[in-house]
C-alpha cells in the first residue's frame, strides 16, 4: 500500500480495520470491560500542556538517546504485542526489521508468531525479550536461556497478568488464533506437559494463559535474576510503591503501563501515572511508558515528565496490516518527525534538553487556581 499519502498514526488504525478480520481488528484493539482504560490512555494526553519557548537555536537537532547503555536513534520503541502474523504474514520478522531500519529498539513478544530466533535472524537490531511467568519455572528459564543465546539484551518481565483482564469482545467473537498459526517459541510444549496444547495451536493460547501464575511474586524478580546476567524491566508499574518494590527487588528498569486498558478497568491513564513512579524511581533506574501515544507531542509529554523513552503498541500493529514493513517505518518515522517538531517549539534542540518546565500538568494547574491552605487539606 503507498503509504504517502498518510499524515499521522491515527490515519493507519482505519486502513487496517478494512484489512484484517473483525476477530483479529477486535482482538488488536478492544480493552478490559468497559474499555475505560483503553480510551483514557489516549484522552488523558490532552489535559497535558506543553510551553513554547522562542528564539532558542534549533538549527542542530538531536533525537539519540541511550537505553541501558545501548544508542537509539529516538526515544520511541516498539512494545510487545502479540501474533503479529495475524496483521501480517511476514508478523515479527518485518516488525523486527523495521525497527531496525528507524534505529530503535523492538520488544519482542513471548506470544509472537514467528519464534526468538527467527526474529534474530533478521538480521543487527536492539531487541529485549517480554516474558510472563508461568508455573512451570522450567519454561520460563528455556525461554530466557534462548534469548540471550540469540542476542537479547534484556528481558522485560510483565507483571499485571496475574490473571488475564475481561475482553469482551474476544469472549463474544470466541476469539482463537487463526488456522495454521502457532504460538511459535511454544511449538514444543513437552515443557508444559500438555499433549492437546501441543498439537492444537488454539488450544495451546488458552492452555498458556491458564498457566500464568497468580502467586507470583516480587520474590520471583530476584529468581528470575538467579537464571539470566540480562537486566530485568518491570512492565505494569503503576504507583510508587510499586516503583520502589521492583528497585529494591533488583530491577533495572520501570515501564509503566496498564497494558494498554486490557487488564484493569477503570485505572489511571499511564501519563497521570507517570510522574509519581518517576519521583519514587529517584534517578536509580530508568523509567518508560506505555499506553496511548499516538503523537509527537504526546512523547514529549511522557519525556518531560521524567520518561527515558515510550513504548508503541497498537499503532505498530496497524502500520503493519496496512503496510508491512514499509507501515511500521512509517509510524515510527511519523512519530519521530512530530516529535522533533515539537521539540524545536519548545526550545529543546535534543533529548537532554527536555524537562519537567516544559509542560504544565492538571495538578499544576490546581496549584495555581487553589490557595495553598485549600490544597493542604487534600
């Protein structure tokens, strides 16, 4: 599809809904419940305001940033999301090659369609590897043995799936991988001991999400720590005290994130969560979000409120039913060039020059309207 004439992000979710099945568009863009979440993630952005500064030297913009030690050319990565062949036949593969093409980084999946080492056989890239943890402990150790093996360099452990949310529109559309498709880093389910998931691709998603483990535990950062030298980030983070617990358990970095309004109905967006996990992080660990960017301008709101980077999910998926490749280039480099247009208008010629006076908040705005008195009695 030529992709020219499409001007932002939000242009590609239509184009993909007329590709993809109703089963696959639903299950890609449906949330928990009421889907108050799903939407609040997106609204949220807008009761955030940024400052112009003028007269500021833009005329040399910088947009690298370092992740855990390793350069990327923005600060805009690519979260994990599952079954990408279901958007695309080419799935992760073309995926994985469009992040590397843009110079930024791909988080990959545990639930992907094509496996660890197809992906890094794609060729250089920076890519970590998003893990649940299941109750087979076995498993989730062969998982991470096989990252590292295949060039990962970090393993980003999702913690909010204790159970998975209510996703209506999967129970109504009776919602099963199409046929012919498989879970492709579980083809092998002789590590589960379940002989109907392992010759039954359908099967094995249900048979994987009913083997998530409701006792985990931050005790568990530290065991997954005992079997991989690669840094863990915990993603679902979402209060301070939650921040504090995977620092204190070892963690090397923060996403937070709601999963993208699947889980939880009815939470805070992950921008109104944002800040406070960042003033409990102190500096110690980088911290990143996830939910609802679909904007420039919204990146540079997460980043001056103390994100290191953001994370895109849906819209990486859309880009990929409407254009393969080309589509996920083309909301990577969409989001980038808004991104360094906005920045040019606040006067923040790069990455570091960005900061918390950019940006007014509701809660700044409160201040401002409410005597101090009122606002100590809150």
């Amino acid at each position: 599809m030529d992709m020219d004439h499409i001007t932002n992000v939000m242009e590609l979710e239509p184009l993909a809904k007329q590709k993809l099945s109703k089963v696959v568009y639903d299950y890609y863009a449906s949330g928990a419940e009421d889907e108050n979440t799903l939407k609040l993630n997106r609204f949220a952005f807008e009761h955030y305001r940024l400052k112009p500064r003028v007269l500021v030297d833009i005329s040399d913009q910088d947009l690298r940033t370092s992740i855990l030690g390793h350069e990327i050319s923005m600060p805009i990565m690519i979260a994990p999301t599952a079954m990408h062949k279901m958007a695309h036949h080419e799935g992760e593969l073309a995926t994985a090659r469009a992040a590397a093409a843009t110079g930024t980084a791909m988080v990959l999946s545990a639930h992907a369609t094509s496996s660890i080492e197809e992906v890094a056989s794609t060729g250089p890239g920076l890519r970590f590897f998003q893990l649940y943890v299941y109750r087979n402990r076995a498993l989730v150790a062969q998982l991470v043995k096989r990252a590292e093996r295949a060039g990962y360099t970090a393993i980003v452990l999702t913690a909010d799936a204790p159970r998975l949310g209510k996703r209506e529109a999967d129970v109504k559309n009776r919602f099963q991988m199409p046929a012919g498709m498989t879970l492709k880093n579980f083809e092998d389910l002789g590590a589960v001991s379940s002989e109907k998931a392992s010759t039954n691709p359908a099967l094995a998603s249900l048979y994987l999400a009913s083997q998530f483990d409701p006792s985990l535990q931050w005790k568990d950062v530290r065991w997954l720590q005992s079997v991989t030298s690669l840094p863990i980030l915990v993603k679902g983070v979402m209060t301070a005290a939650d921040a504090k617990l995977a620092i204190s358990h070892g963690a090397k970095g923060i996403i937070v994130s709601n999963h993208g309004g699947r889980q939880l109905d009815h939470t805070q967006a992950t921008i109104q969560a944002l800040e406070e996990v960042v003033l409990a992080a102190d500096g110690r660990v980088p911290v990143f979000l996830d939910g609802g960017v679909r904007r420039g301008t919204d990146v540079l709101k997460a980043l001056a409120l103390g994100a290191k980077a953001v994370l895109v999910g849906r819209p990486v998926l859309y880009g990929l039913a409407s254009g393969g490749q080309a589509g996920v280039e083309k909301v990577l480099t969409m989001l980038k060039d808004e991104l360094e247009l906005a920045m040019a208008l606040v006067g923040c010629p790069s990455i570091k020059d960005i900061k918390r006076s950019c940006i007014v908040t509701p809660t700044d705005r409160l201040r401002e309207a409410m005597p101090s008195s009122k606002l100590a009695r809150l």
